[in-house]
C-alpha cells in the first residue's frame, strides 16, 4: 500500500508556542486530507488539499501541499490547550483509499 | 440526522469466536469505509463501499474479516475465529462520492482475550 512518513511523531509544547507537522509521501498524491483525533475520540476532517501548492487557512491553522504533490504541513499558530490531540494525515493516489500517517501527538503545557 | 454511529461501542470475545460489528452511515452518504486503528497508529485502511458495492479491500486483509453492505445503507463488519491480533478499534467513515471528507463513527473497540 501507499506509504506516508509522518514526523515529528510527538511534539511538547508551551501554550503560545507554535506547532508544525510534516508529512512525505514517495509518490505523487492526488489529494491529501488532515484529521485531528481527540484523546479517546474519533478522527474529525480538518481540510482538503488537491492543488499543487495550495495553502488553505482555518483560523490559526494552516496548510500546505507541496509544488510536487509529494508533501504537506500543518502549522498551528500560537497553540492553546484546546489544540490538544493528534494530528494525521491521510494520502491517497486514486481518490478512493486513504492510507493515514501515523499521526504527531501534540501535547501542550498551560 | 446525528452522525454514523457504530455497534456495538465495546466487544469482549474469546479467541476463536466469531463477532459482528454495525455502522449507520450518515443517509444521505453512498461511501462507506472500514478502518482499523491500534494504540499509537493512525487508521488502517480495511474496505469501502460504493452504495452496496464492495470495491476495495485491502490486500492485508485476513480472508476470516467480511464486510458487506446489502442495501447500500448500514454496514457490518464481521470477524470469524477472532485472534489476539485482532484487537484492535475498528472505525466506519462515511462520505459522498467526489467530496472526499469522511466523517468517522465512535468506534468498535474489540478485545480478543
């Protein structure tokens, strides 16, 4: 199946700090998609990207895919607690399977 | 309409056993996935369906896990001769063809003892 490198697996941070994670693919994606889990909750849709360096934004997050189509980030802005969670990514080559990352558990310290 | 909900939330079985899992999808959604997700990994991709077509299975996937969705509403999931290695939690997501965001159920948890 497809492969998805997802990194940094864990991320401390200080509420206000920012918060970015990566997500690499080694072939060309058509699409790729963001998730957000809760503690003992279920993956929530964040967002879709489908353009070859599209930057879509949602308040304090943003998000990037790669020129190649290979690669995107999610960056979050001046972190709060509610930010809680991991974070996965979710590839796909066709439009119909999705394989996920292994997700980047974000931690933040009040 | 108050999301996909899955059935049962928790199962205990005993290794060998056969266990049955249900997904309500969202109505109005003709997609339907199956996902397994253990501690610390992100979502293993199982099945989908298209309405009541099964048009993907993963080629991991033991021939003991069948998935069918008879009338292209709900789902059932089922596991034959459960192991250890099964216990795992098993997510539905539905969607609609062309939108791509999938909105995941609660979750099966199965415990295989």
């Amino acid at each position: 199946g497809q492969q998805v490198m997802q990194i940094p697996q864990y991320q401390h941070v200080q509420e206000g700090e920012d918060f970015t994670t990566y997500c690499n693919s080694s072939t060309t994606l058509s699409n790729i998609q963001w998730y957000k889990q809760r503690p003992g909750g279920h993956p929530v849709f964040l967002i879709q990207l489908v353009k070859s360096g599209e930057v879509k934004k949602q308040k304090r997050l943003t998000f990037q895919f790669g020129e190649a189509k290979k690669n995107s980030s999610l960056h979050i802005t001046a972190t709060q607690t509610t930010d809680v969670g991991t974070y996965f990514c979710a590839v796909t080559n066709t439009g119909n399977q999705f394989y996920f990352g292994t997700g980047t558990s974000l931690t933040v310290i009040p | 309409d108050t999301g996909v909900s899955q059935n049962p939330r928790h199962k205990i079985t005993k290794r060998g056993q056969n266990v049955t899992f249900r997904c309500d999808p969202i109505s109005e959604h003709n997609r339907l996935y199956w996902y397994r997700q253990t501690l610390g990994q992100g979502p293993e991709f199982l099945t989908y369906f298209q309405n009541e077509a099964q048009l993907e299975k993963s080629r991991l996937l033991s021939d003991r896990f069948s998935a069918e969705r008879p009338k292209g509403s709900f789902s059932t999931l089922e596991i034959q001769r459960t192991e250890q290695g099964d216990s795992a939690m098993y997510l539905c997501a539905s969607s609609l063809v062309g939108e791509g965001e999938q909105y995941f159920g609660p979750g099966t948890r199965l415990t295989v003892t």
